[in-house]
C-alpha cells in the first residue's frame, strides 16, 4: 500500500536536482547534481530483482523476524543476512537501508554524478562534498520537524535510518516516534533502526535503546525520540531546526 511521505517537502536540496523513482513498494527521492533517473531506475529494478529472488529461494528470508541461518550467494544478500544477525532482526529489515545505499554507489560509478542523496522510506544514503542537514520527522512530539541532524563533508558517505512504531507502515513493535541510527553501513543503520524501535515502548526504555544500539560494532550514532523525550548517543551533531 502506497503512503504519501508528506515529511519530503522539507526535504529538498537546493543545490541538487530531485527527482522520484518508484516501483511497487520502492518510492525514492533522489538529489543529484546530475541527473540519472535513467540510471537509477534501471539499478533499483535489479536489486528488487535480487531481492525477489531471495525471498522466494532462502527459507525464511522474506518473513522471518529474527535472524536466519542461511547463506547466499548473492553479496548484497548474504550482506543483508549478516547484518540483521548482528542486529537481532530478519533480513528484510535490512532491505530499504540497502536499496538507498546501493542505488547511489552503483549510480555514481556509473555515470558521472559525484554528489547523491537517495531516501527511501525514512532510509537515507548520502554521498556528498558538502555538508548536508536532515531534518527529523517524529510524526505528533513536540520535535518533529523543529530539530535535524547536521552531517560534516568529512563523514561521507553515511547513512542515515529512521524507525518508527507510530510513523509509517514499517513493522516495529515498539513506540518510539522515530529512532535514527548513522552507520557507514547503511543495511546495518537500517536493522539496527529496527532493533531498537522494537526495544523502545516507553520513554524509560530510551536508554535501553541507546545501549543496546551502542553496543553493535559499526554504529556510530543513536537518536531516539518519543513524545516529549529525547535521548541521543555517538558522533551525532542535533541542530535547532
């Protein structure tokens, strides 16, 4: 089922050509400096191909809620595998983190774009030369769209996931408003995002969110709101929108 991302007019990089690709249940925005919706398109027709594939030959792959003991072929697969068992989660919480990541890379180095944001479904990969503000939707609290989180030119590329129990149609059986994870590895950002929204179904469960997100190698911040409390963690800059 198809949701409006009402959070994208806020978006928008004045610098960078935006457009949209969607097929089925991928709906991207993508910046660059050059456009390659062409491109784009083409790749992201493939992953959800590769995807497609897993899911219907991996047992478990495409249902499962906690990690799986299988192997594939496939390094973006078996990719997806690992980081959801770090995480705790089924793979496919994996899936958008790595759809934004690999759509940029593989269209970067194909065309002669040198600058791309790519976000999908509240999953965001960024390869930029400069410095980039993603604003936080957190649906009803008080900090929706009033604060954002600043990423230096030297961190990049990075990726930057969001869960949430009450934004979106996202599985997580938690209540968090949004909780944003910044890892290099963006399919890690995006299963850890869910592992820790599922942790936190009150606002006494913030720091157990925290420190189990802080707890995985490779995660290098942690953002967590619900209703009217904050909690943040690692190297993550939060701004006054």
């Amino acid at each position: 089922m198809y949701e409006e991302r009402v959070y994208r007019d806020k978006q928008q990089s004045n610098d960078l050509t935006t457009y949209h690709i969607i097929i089925d249940e991928s709906d991207l925005m993508i910046s660059s400096d050059i456009k390659a919706e062409e491109t784009a398109y083409s790749l992201l027709e493939n992953l959800r191909k590769r995807i497609r594939t897993a899911c219907l030959s991996i047992a478990g792959f495409e249902a499962s809620l906690v990690p799986i003991n299988k192997t594939s072929d496939d390094p973006i697969i078996q990719h997806m595998i690992d980081v959801s068992t770090k995480a705790g989660v089924g793979p496919m919480a994996a899936v958008a983190g790595t759809i934004s990541e690999q759509v940029v890379l593989e269209t970067i180095s194909l065309t002669d774009t040198t600058q791309m944001i790519a976000e999908n479904g509240g999953d965001i990969f960024i390869s930029s030369k400069e410095e980039r503000k993603i604003l936080i939707y957190a649906g009803d609290s008080p900090f929706s769209n009033k604060i954002g989180i600043r990423i230096p030119a030297a961190d990049m590329p990075i990726g930057i996931c969001t869960s949430a129990g009450t934004v979106g149609h996202s599985l997580s059986f938690g209540n968090a408003d949004a909780v944003v994870v910044i890892s290099k590895d963006t399919s890690l950002a995006d299963a850890v995002a869910t592992a820790v929204g599922n942790l936190v179904v009150c606002k006494e469960d913030i720091k157990r969110g925290l420190d189990f997100g802080k707890s995985i190698e490779g995660i290098q911040g942690i953002l967590i709101i619900i209703d009217d409390k904050m909690g943040a963690w690692g190297q993550i800059e939060i701004f006054q929108a």
